[in-house]
C-alpha cells in the first residue's frame, strides 16, 4: 500500500510538471479580480416614507491569457456576478449559486488572412473612446459584452476598426425574424488637434424593433448613427467635442407614443396625427467639455465644464413622422448622465421621448498622497418642453383635453410646465490603498423637479429628493 501511495504521488509530482512545461510552452498567464459593493438608496421609490433600499454585490473574475505563437492568442474571462444572500448556502443544504459564467471569451488571429488586419473572435467588450456609443457599462456588477467579430488595421496615424455584433438571436422559429445585428466602422487618427479624431458609422439592423422597450414591434427598424468625436489639449485646457446624426427607420414608434386620450379627448375633427411603423428617424446629440488643471494650487485642483444634447420628440416632428429621440446605443450612462442612473434609457424613454440636456459642472482635488475627491453638479432637462408640444403631451397621457359640442379642444394641466427635470449632486471619495487595493466611497443626491415625477409615473407621497450611497472595495491581482 504504501508502495502504492509513492506512485501515485510521483505520478501527481510528474503530471504538476509537464502542466508546467506546456503553460510555459503557451505562454499562459493568470490575473483575476475581486470588486464587492455596498449600496443604500431611495431612488427607486421616491416617496417621501420609503424606506431605504440596500444590497451588497460581489463581482468575482478570473482570467487566462495565453499567447499560442506568434499570430494567435486567446483570452478566456470567468466571472460570477452576486448579490449577496441570495442563492447561497446560509439558509439552505447547499449552495445553490449558479452565477459563474464566460464574461469574456476570444481568440486573436494577427495577419488574418494574409493581410495587415488583425481579427478579434469571440465574446468580447468593445469599448471605443470615451464610451459614448460602445462601452462595457463596467459600473454594472455583470458589465456588458458582445458576441462579435472585430477587424482591426492601423496604418501610420489611422487606426480602423470594423466590428458585428449579434446584439440579439432568435431561437425559437416563430414565422418572424426577430435577430438584432449592429455593426460599426470607427476610424481613429493621431494628432489631430492636440489630441485624436474619431470618426463613426454605426448601422443597428434590428428585426425586433425595440424601440418601446417592451417587446418585439414586428416592424422595420434599420437606421444609422454617422458622426465625429475630437478629444485633446491645447492651450492647457483639456477639450472634448462630438456630434452624432440618426437617420434611417424608427418601426414600432406608434407603440413608444400611445394613443394617450385621444380619441375621447379630441373628437373627430381632433384626431392627432401620430407615429407608424414608417416613422422615419430625425434625431441627433452633441457633446462639449473643457476641462482646466490647477497643478501648482493646494490639491491640484481640477474644474470641467460639461454640456450635453440629446435630441427629443415634439409635435412638429410627430406630425411630420419624424422620430427625433436620440439613441445612445450601447454607451455607459453611467459615466454621463449622473452616478444616480436615473436616464440609463439608450432609447430615451426616461424622459418620455422628449430629449435630455445635461449641464455640469466637475470639480476634481487630491487633498492628500493616494486620495481623490471629485464632485459633480448636474442640472437637466429636457430638450423639448411639455407645454409647446401639447399633441405629443397628450398622447404621452401628460395633458388632460377635452372638446366641447362644436368640437373646440381645451387643455389643462401642467401647461406651464418648463423643462427642468432635476439636480443632481454626486460626490465620490477614492483611496489607493495599496497598488492592487483601491477603495471608493460615494454619496449622491437628486433634488427632482415635478416635471421628474412625471416622466417617471410616480403619483402621489412624492418626495422632493433621493439620495444613493455606496462603499466599494477593489482588489485585482
């Protein structure tokens, strides 16, 4: 027996090695990370005797790099994505979380085909610039990937890339097609300004037609985003400018308008004309930041004034068959649009349609070694106001009308609306704990505007603020 023993530990020692000899043939490397949040918020109720809401989440990942030869490698992500007391073994027999999954898993061909492109295969995030339109929304416990096949060429200061993503398959044979594809060309050049210029076209060819978020609209939606970012520095100031144009088709419309009171509310001779399914799209956003660093001052302050533009819908375009919402496609919010992500809606449907404007003021100070304290003052509103859009308010269930025997429509109600939504103030605290550790503390508060409440459906016991709050824990290795 014991003689047995020592073979199997030989064999065990033998099989350790030649593992060894080919992770080291392979070049094969490990790295993973470990990233638990805790949060605390009444955002999600709004109501002045809500009760707040808490979670802690865990974001585990696991790496594997390994550089096959000299033209092909593969990098394959494990993550699990869990909240806390859910699924796990505290209450029950057995550990019942299942959450491990591929977050990220593809292999890359140098050379492809024979030609100075190089193909990335796989499940994959695609991040381009600043994550305006693609962004792998990191923020998020299970981020976001796309199972995609990515090109790549550079050529001098030119970068080009060529990616399909399948956003979307239908697996079920149902009579109709429902797969959602996008596909975008980016070119990147060096030096431009003091800094780089992208430029973007992006075609979503979606069958489904989500417009309305809800379900399948079993109508056309082919549309195109084209559009330039320029980022850089000159004079000392940090700058960034971009604009982004859609056009093409907007199918399933008719369902992201309803009906509203129409019908009752205006009489026959008051019917509105509203979207269809050959609603065509109109709609585009800018962007505009400057930034200014202070490194000479007591905790190198840091000032960025920001502004952005998202188109909306009104009723000359309701009435043209023009759908005027921008769609941020597959951008991180989160970093935009305040830390609260309270208009997270790609489509826009957060402000009902009408567009959002974001003005912001940034304010970043390091008050001592391995600490960074950054503040942000957001005030939005809507593109379009309530008020000059009555028709569209209508059917967006907003304006109560009613027509009297000989048919003349009145209005009333929140006809004097503006367009303010909301404050938000966001406050964050990070601490470089140690080259692997980082460690951030987050405080925010939305101080909402009525127009806020309805937008969000929220009747009645509303409160005039939300707050949310976190500690978060990195550690990557």
């Amino acid at each position: 027996m014991k003689r047995n023993f020592l073979t199997g530990i030989a064999m065990m020692v033998a099989a350790f090695f030649i593992g060894t000899e080919i992770a080291q043939a392979a070049d094969v490397s490990f790295s993973g990370s470990i990233r638990t949040r805790y949060e605390n918020e009444t955002k999600s109720g709004f109501k002045t005797r809500h009760e707040a809401y808490d979670l802690t989440a865990t974001q585990i990942r696991l790496n594997a790099k390994a550089n096959i030869n000299s033209d092909t490698s593969a990098f394959v992500q494990m993550q699990s994505a869990h909240t806390w007391g859910t699924n796990n073994a505290a209450y029950t027999a057995s550990d019942a979380n299942a959450s491990v999954g591929i977050h990220q898993g593809y292999f890359t061909l140098k050379n492809f085909a024979g030609l100075p492109v190089s193909a990335k295969i796989g499940r994959q995030e695609i991040v381009l610039d600043g994550h305006r339109l693609f962004g792998h929304t990191g923020w998020t416990t299970g981020a976001q990937t796309h199972d995609a096949a990515v090109f790549k060429h550079s050529h001098g200061n030119s970068n080009w890339t060529y990616g399909y993503s399948m956003a979307q398959e239908q697996t079920t044979k149902t009579g109709t097609d429902d797969d959602i594809g996008a596909h975008v060309l980016h070119g990147n050049f060096q030096g431009v300004l003091g800094g780089a210029l992208s430029t973007y076209l992006v075609m979503m060819d979606d069958d489904c037609s989500t417009l309305s978020q809800t379900s399948c609209g079993g109508a056309t939606n082919r549309w195109f985003t084209i559009g330039a970012r320029q980022a850089g520095k000159m004079y000392g100031l940090d700058y960034r400018a971009e604009y982004y144009y859609q056009t093409g088709a907007a199918g399933n419309a008719r369902n992201a308008i309803g009906e509203g009171n129409v019908l009752t509310a205006h009489g026959t001779a008051h019917g509105l004309a509203g979207y269809t399914d050959e609603t065509a799209r109109n709609a585009y956003m800018f962007g505009l930041r400057v930034g200014k660093s202070f490194k000479n001052l007591p905790m190198s302050p840091k000032i960025t004034l920001w502004y952005d533009y998202l188109s909306g819908n009104d009723d000359e375009a309701m009435e043209d068959g023009e759908w005027s919402a921008f769609d941020t496609l597959f951008d991180t919010g989160h970093k935009f649009y305040g830390f609260m992500d309270l208009f997270l809606s790609n489509t826009g449907g957060a402000t009902d349609y009408l567009g959002l404007q974001d003005i912001a003021v940034k304010i970043v100070l390091k008050p001592r070694a391995k600490w960074t304290f950054k503040a942000d003052i957001h005030n939005f509103r809507t593109a379009q106001t309530l008020s000059s859009s009555p028709d569209l308010a209508t059917r967006l269930g907003h304006f109560t009308c009613t027509s009297d025997a000989e048919n003349v429509r009145s209005c009333s109600n929140n006809r004097n609306n503006n367009n303010e939504i909301g404050t938000e103030v966001d406050l964050t605290l990070v601490h470089a704990y140690n080259p692997n550790v980082k460690l951030s503390f987050g405080y925010s508060q939305f101080m909402a505007e009525n127009l806020y409440h309805m937008l969000a459906g929220k009747t009645g016991d509303n409160a005039n603020s939300a707050r949310w709050a976190y500690v978060q824990a990195a550690v990557k290795f």
